[in-house]
C-alpha cells in the first residue's frame, strides 16, 4: 500500500490549473497501482489558522501555554501525523506574488515544529522526514525558470528549504509556468505539466 498525502493551496476553485493537474496525477496512479490510499487536504477550502500569539502559545513551546491554545497543538499533531503516514507527498504550489499562497505557508508554519518533524543540534538543524518523497506541482501566470527573472522565483526554491530543513530532499518539481502568456503558451505548458506527472504516477 502506498499512501498519498496531496496538499491544495490553489485559491482559484474550479479555474485551478495546479488542482487539475492533482486530479490527473491521482487518476493515473490509481490506473497503475491498485493499491494507493489517498488523503486530500485542501487549503483553500479548509485553510489553517496563521501564525498569532496564540498560535505560538499552542504549537512553538514544549506544551500548550494555555487552555486556548490545546486545539491549536491538537491541529498541529494532527497535521505532523498525516505526513509522516504518508509515503508520498503532493504538493500544488501555485505562486502568488513571487511566493507561495499563505495557506500553504500556514501549513507548513504547523508541521515543520521542533522536536515533532526536526530538532536542533549542536551540528545544526536535523530533520525526521527524510524517507518521504515529494511531488509538487508548481503553477505561475509567469515565467520565472531562467535569466534575470529567475531571481524573483520565491516559490520553487523555498518550497525545497522548508522540505529539506525536515530532511526531505527526495523531491521532483513538475513546473507549469506562462499561463498568462495566451492559450498557445499556457496550453504547451499545461500538456507537459500532464505528461511528466504521467511518467511520475507511474513510478509510485
């Protein structure tokens, strides 16, 4: 059995490029693998609390600070379970602003906790995640990939920090950009995108 975490963070509902591309993959590893479980967390219809004192007071000391913030640690436990159940993790990673949605930062800020997905050493940080294996699917209305613009991509780069700060590094990017560059553009990218999350659904 081969579990699959996917995590959502599009904020475009049924438009969703990057959600598309999701709903693909999993047909296909379904198609080639009988035996795949399936958790769908999606953000944007479900979103995570952002970091607030209260927030900080549940999830960033050893214990709940307060009465108000155990639901807060509760979410965070749960979350750090879903993923270490998981033997693949799919991320969709549109980008907004250079950057990531803030859902998805938010997830992230619950799952990547001291002494739960990493600690510190006397070496630096070490993560406890690194027999997970990541597939994000990063969309853009732009093209950040290579020349001067690629100095604004604060997406792809980090997403493989936060990844690699709890030890994964096991991680294929299937990169979707130019979808604002007209239907021909953005229609040769969306088809790669396709083609390459085939080839991946297949090696599950």
């Amino acid at each position: 059995m081969t579990n699959l975490l996917v995590i959502r963070s599009s904020a475009t509902g049924a438009a969703s490029v990057s959600n598309a591309l999701i709903d693909g993959f999993l047909a296909d590893a379904k198609a080639a693998a009988a035996d795949i479980s399936v958790n769908d967390r999606n953000l944007d219809t479900n979103p995570i609390d952002h970091i607030r004192a209260e927030t900080l007071a549940g999830i960033g000391r050893p214990a709940p600070e307060t009465e108000a913030a155990k639901p807060i640690r509760e979410l965070s436990d749960a979350l750090i379970a879903e993923v270490k159940a998981a033997d693949v993790i799919v991320i969709g990673a549109p980008m907004y602003n250079f950057s990531l949605a803030t859902t998805l930062r938010s997830w992230f800020d619950h799952v990547l906790r001291a002494g739960a997905t990493f600690q510190y050493t006397e070496n630096g940080p070490e993560g406890f995640l690194g027999d997970k294996r990541v597939i994000i699917v990063a969309t853009r209305a732009g093209a950040y990939s290579e020349g001067e613009a690629a100095a604004m991509d604060f997406q792809i780069p980090y997403l493989r920090q936060l990844l690699a700060f709890v030890g994964i590094t096991n991680v294929d990017v299937v990169l979707v950009e130019k979808l604002a560059f007209g239907e021909e553009a953005a229609s040769a990218s969306i088809a790669a995108g396709k083609n390459e999350l085939s080839k991946l659904a297949t090696s599950l």
